[in-house]
C-alpha cells in the first residue's frame, strides 16, 4: 500500500482505514541500519524503515519549529544513533513512548520547513514497511499558520489515566504524598552509558514509595508507574487531583564536566540561586517542548498573582521541608552538595497550594554517584533518609500550625 499527500496537507493520517479495522496488536520495530533523515536538494527526506506497516499522523509545532508523527506502535530499541539524522537543517530527534500504545517521533528543525509528502509503503508479503516523510522549506508566517495539533475523530490521543486519584483509605493522620520520577517515555533524561535517568529515578521512587508506606501513616501517588511520558502540566495536575500535602520530583542530572557530586534540594525562585540552577530548570522544562508539546499562550497575569499570594503560605513550609530532607541526608551519611539547598524556576515545584520540591539525588555523570544511583543498597539507604526527613518534617509543620491556630 502506497499512500501520498501533497504540499497543501498540514498533516496526514497513514493508513487511517486499517487503524479502523486492525487490532495491531503487534509492535512495529524500527530498522536503524535502513532508517536515515538526510539533505535532499535543500529538502529534508527521512526514511524509516518499520518491521510491519502501523498507522500514524504527521503534524507540525511552532516556537520552534517541529515535525511531530505519532505512531500506534514502534518498539524503537532504545535510543536513536547520530547515525540516523545525516543532515543540520534537522536539530535533533527524539523518539519514544508518548501514552500506553502510543509511540512518538519528533524532529525538531533549524528553521521553516513544511509538510510536502508523506507515504508508508508496505511490502505486499509483508517483509516490513518504510514511511518517507519530504520537507520543504518555507517562510515562517505560513508554518506558523499550519502548525498545531490536528483534530480528526478516530485519532486523538487519549487521555491519561487518572493516577492522581486520592486514595479512599485515608485515615485521619495520613500525609498524602505525591512521588514524580522525573522524565519517561520519549523523554529520557540524562543518560551515562546504557543508564538513563528515567529509569533510575523510576526504580528509586518505587523504592522511596515502599520506606514511605512502611511508615503507616501516608499514602503514596506516582505521577508515573511506568515507562510513560508525561507532561510537565498534568504532573502538577496529578497532584491536586491527590489532594497531595507534599510533591517531590525526583532526578539526577549529568554535567558535561563530571565535577559535580551530591544530592541537591531545589526550592522554588523566580530567580536561580546561580547559573548552574538556571540551566538545569531551563533543561527540565524544555523536555515538554521536545516531547512535542505547544507551551505557548500558557502565562496569565492575574493567575500569577493570586498564586504568589497563595505561595505566601506554602513556600515557608517548603523551606521547612528541605531543611528536614538535608538533616535526614546528612543524618544517614549520604553525599550531598557543596551548595545542597539552591533555589530555582522549575515549572512543577509552582503548585501554589502544596509545598513542593525537587530533588536531584546526584549526577550521572560523576563516577562515584553514577555507581550509588545504581546500587540498590544505597538506594535503600537514601529512601530511609528521605522518609526520615519527611517525618521530621509533619512533626516541625504540625506543631507550626498549632502554633498558628493559638
């Protein structure tokens, strides 16, 4: 089967009758050997060649400029070679899992280029398909014009399972805490070798999950259980769905330099307590838009405002919380910062109404911390002090409320 669009698509829909009446039940893998995104006489053609033909929808990002196809479904074998991107009009390509069934693509380019042709063909004895995408270049008035996200029935993504749902036994005295490994699906993270930090952080918040419920007396929510993308919004989302009393996101970065060591608490700050803080909140964030999310039209003045005012209350108690989290680190004689407390613009520590912090357990990229990521003895270690800190912590708030309230 061969299927074509011509220069006037803004986006298309491959094989849009199987998706119909096929289960697909199989995934799809991608051939990197066969697969190739190259310069075509100032065009960008890519090639993906695919076990089994799958259906798929093509659409185009703005700010910056970005390709974004969605596949049902493609087992993409980890990440992608720089073998496979051959040409600098196309920045980078990140692939991965989007929702549970769903896998994406996105290709985010060095300027205008829209959508001319897309086709999947499939080998009639069924040896597998290839999927060719033609970019052309053009001004950035019309690609603004075409980009967005494209409504067809059928098609649309579904929604998220709700995971935040607050738990029903919930016994009087019960803290409600909201764990956030940071990154999953197509956004992995940092990475040190075959060692993601999307998988660490997933490993180590089922494992802080488990100290925490030893305690008695909280529950747990996950903004992810799973190898799944989620995005930076529906985080915090999951969150007041919870009623959470408490969010921590979960994370453990890698610098370039491989100096940096320990674990570092981040509260929130319009502005970062240093360059190193402001870089890494400006990495974190920009994971929404590379995942292929439209963050524009997002800021509302009014809403900023009422939310400070209802920070007024919640932040003091965040500070509190992080002095706890660092006593209980140091208490248990784990590795922490130079400059362990540090403040900076993280877009899901901006919930006004629940005290909220991110941790960065150590760096990936620093031997020594890379090994204790890694460690399932020392993640155990760290999860007890966590724990312990968070208790500390509802003791010094409970009795500020009482003191409050008198």
């Amino acid at each position: 089967m061969k299927t074509w669009m011509g220069a006037a698509a803004l986006w298309v829909l491959g094989t849009a009758a199987a998706a119909q009446q096929s289960d697909f039940g199989a995934l799809a893998r991608l051939d990197p050997e066969a697969s190739a995104i190259t310069e075509r006489r100032g065009d960008i053609s890519a090639v993906l060649a695919l076990s089994q033909g799958v259906p798929f929808r093509i659409f185009s990002l703005d700010a910056p400029p970005r390709i974004v196809v969605d596949f049902r479904e493609v087992d993409w074998a980890g990440t992608l070679g720089p073998e496979l991107v051959q040409t600098d009009l196309v920045t980078s390509a990140r692939v991965g899992g989007f929702r549970p069934g769903w896998s994406r693509m996105v290709l985010e380019l060095a300027g205008p280029y829209a959508l001319a042709q897309a086709g999947l063909t499939s080998d009639p004895n069924g040896a597998g398909a290839e999927l060719h995408l033609l970019l052309e270049e053009t001004t950035a008035e019309v690609f603004a014009a075409g980009a967005g996200v494209p409504e067809q029935p059928g098609w649309d993504l579904p929604e998220p399972a709700d995971t935040g749902a607050r738990p029903e036994a919930k016994g009087d005295g019960d803290l409600v805490i909201v764990l956030d490994p940071g990154h999953g699906g197509i956004d992995p993270g940092a990475g040190e070798g075959e060692t993601l930090e999307k998988d660490v952080m997933l490993a180590f918040a089922r494992e802080l999950k488990e100290a925490l419920l030893r305690r008695g007396d909280t529950q747990v929510v996950m903004t992810r259980e799973d190898d799944s993308f989620v995005s930076l919004e529906r985080r915090v989302a999951i969150a007041h769905a919870a009623e959470a009393d408490l969010f921590l996101s979960l994370h453990a970065d890698s610098l370039g330099e491989g100096r940096a060591r320990g674990a570092t608490i981040y509260k929130l700050g319009k502005d970062a307590s240093d360059a190193a803080s402001a870089a890494l909140a400006e990495r974190h964030d920009r994971a929404d838009m590379l995942a292929g999310l439209d963050l524009s039209g997002t800021d509302d003045v009014v809403a900023d405002v009422l939310m400070d005012l209802a920070r007024m209350e919640t932040q003091p108690r965040a500070d509190l919380l992080a002095r706890a989290l660092l006593i209980g680190l140091e208490e248990g004689a784990l590795p922490v910062n130079s400059k362990p407390i540090r403040t900076a613009s993280f877009s899901v520590l901006k919930s006004p109404d629940i005290p909220s912090l991110l941790l960065e357990l150590g760096f990936l990229s620093n031997g020594r911390d890379l090994n204790n990521l890694t460690d399932p003895e020392w993640r155990g270690r760290m999860a007890q002090a966590i724990a312990d800190g968070i208790g500390a912590w509802m003791i010094a708030d409970a009795a500020n409320a009482d003191l409050v309230r008198q």
